[in-house]
C-alpha cells in the first residue's frame, strides 16, 4: 500500500501551501480520477501531511503532445500559480507517428526545453518523466520500442540540462516487466491496453510521483546472496556458534557487504530439506560481490566450514529496497 511507504524525507520538495500541477495527456487525465495516480498522490500526502494546505492539480488531455502542452501551458498551468510542476508526456509523440501525425525528434526536443524553461522562469520547479510503455513486452519486442527509447534519452537530456527533476518511467516500466511479465503479455501487468494505466500501473506511478518530489526515498537495487546450511549431524553446537559469530564478522573485514543478516529455520511446513541455517548478504553491484568471493576474509571462512557441512545451498537474485 501507498500509505505504509509514505514517510517525508528530508529531501522532500513540497513545503505547506504549495500548489503542483501534473501536466500531460490522457494517463494524466484519466490519473486525476478516482483510482488514478494523481488521486492516489493526494491520498497518500493528506495521509502524510494532513493540513499542509498543499494543492494537487491534474492538468491531463487525452491525446496530447508536447506541442499541445506548450500551446495551454499558460492557461492550465501557469495560472495556477505552481511551485511544482511534474511534465509526464511523450507517448502520443512517439504512438502517433505511427499515422503521421507524432512529433520528430528535434521538435520534441526543443518543446520539453521551452517547457521547461517557461516553468522555472515562472518560479516553479520542474520533475519531468520520460516516456513509459506502448506495450508490456519485456523482450523489447514492442513495436516502437525503439522510438521510445530514443524519446527517453530525449527527455533525459533535457532534464539534466534545463535542471529538471528526471523521473525515468521508462527504465522503472522496463525494470519492473522484466521481473513480472516473463511470458511476454502485451498489456495487463502495469496497463490496460498496452499503454494506459490500470490498477497496479496507476500504484506503480503514484509511487514514483512521491519519489520524484522526495517524500518518499527512492528505491534502490540490491544484490541479496543467500546461503543456507546444512551442518553435518555430529556438529557441536559451540561450532555451530564459531561458524556463526565467523560469517557475521565478515561484514567487518569486507567492506563492499552493505548488509547481513541471519536466522535460523521454524518454519512449520517442513520443507526445509534439513537446511536449518540461513545467511543473507547484501551487495550494491555484481561487482562488489565479484570482490567478496575471493577476498582473503571469505577464503579463510571457507576453510572454516570445511568438513562440517552436509550441503550447501547458494542462491543470488537482484532486490529494490
């Protein structure tokens, strides 16, 4: 749940009164309605900061681009007087080109730098998110992948030089159908359609949205090693303990662990297989922990455990946290 994840950070950009105006076309629109992920925004801020007095303001019209955005900026944006504004935008410039009617590169370009602009000459702050989906394929299979993909680099471009905020929707919408869309759905997992948000998409942004403005801490990738024992049935438990006490020191000796924590098996399905010991070391990168298995500190734990395993099980998977 949204609620459970809100915690204002230091980093957070909202201050008490302010207004921000979400800006886009019809995942825009259709987030300010009940289920939708400017709804969910408010929730979730009223939730956290009930009384801060902050105005939350969808500005979404279906089947817009970035010249549109321009062409209303100032009445439906402006107007309001925003201190943030966060620009989710580019799917219709790249989905439309499909009937001629998309938006090149050099003009999608020179629009989100205007946009931009425009938005911080009027004292506002900008967050600009790059373009999501057009189909949930995780292969990159999707027809306009590539145009999206171009698009994104776009918008990336242009927020590092106008000073915008990046949300990069695009790689979290990747990201996450890489994990939980291996049979290769064209839509259904994050959107409707292949390109409008459902149920979990319009979560997925909300929280993303929170994120961006810093009142939630952003998530970051770890690399979790687990590693359960098994010990040989004649171990003494004051082994048992020297083993403990030797793996929780690793993390003292090793500096790329970031994390490490331990525990022993009660659960009570009996599945266990007679593994009874459990290890998890967290890793920032492949290649801290490419640096961990060879270090001296874990080659002398090796030699440790030696004889006094009956089986070993190791087991690597990437984490967001």
């Amino acid at each position: 749940m949204i609620m459970a994840l809100l915690t204002a950070t230091s980093q957070a950009q909202l201050r008490d009164g302010e207004t921000i105006v979400f800006l886009g076309d019809s995942i825009t629109e259709a987030g300010a309605g009940d289920n939708g992920y400017i709804t969910l925004f408010r929730q979730a801020m009223e939730k956290s900061r009930p009384g801060s007095g902050i105005r939350i303001i969808g500005a979404g019209i279906s089947g817009h681009k970035v010249p549109d955005l321009e062409a209303r900026l100032d009445r439906d944006v402006l107007s309001q007087k925003p201190q943030v504004v966060v620009i989710y935008i580019g799917i219709n410039d790249v989905w439309h080109s499909e009937n001629g009617n998309g938006t090149d590169a050099g003009r999608y370009e020179q629009g989100l730098k205007n946009l931009i602009r425009r938005c911080r000459d009027a004292g506002a702050r900008v967050v600009l998110a790059t373009p999501s989906v057009i189909g949930e394929k995780s292969d990159g299979s999707n027809k306009l992948d590539a145009m999206l993909h171009q698009y994104a680099e776009i918008s990336r471009r242009t927020a590092a030089e106008g000073g915008a905020v990046l949300l990069d929707l695009r790689q979290a919408f990747v990201e996450h159908l890489s994990a939980y869309n291996l049979a290769g759905a064209d839509h259904g997992i994050l959107t409707s359609d292949g390109v409008h948000l459902n149920e979990a998409g319009n979560r997925f942004v909300a929280v993303r949205m929170l994120e961006a403005v810093g009142e939630i801490s952003p998530r970051r990738k770890v690399l979790r090693h687990v590693v359960l024992f098994r010990f040989q049935p004649n171990l003494q438990a004051a082994q048992i303990d020297e083993i403990n006490v030797a793996f929780h020191r690793l993390q003292h000796a090793i500096p790329e662990i970031r994390d490490f924590e331990r525990g022993t098996n009660n659960s009570p399905e009996k599945l266990d297989k007679g593994f009874t010991h459990a290890y998890v070391i967290s890793f920032s990168s492949e290649e801290d922990r490419a640096a961990y298995l060879p270090h001296a500190a874990h080659q002398k734990f090796v030699e440790l455990i030696g004889n006094k395993l009956a089986d070993v099980l190791v087991f690597d998977y990437w984490a967001i946290e």
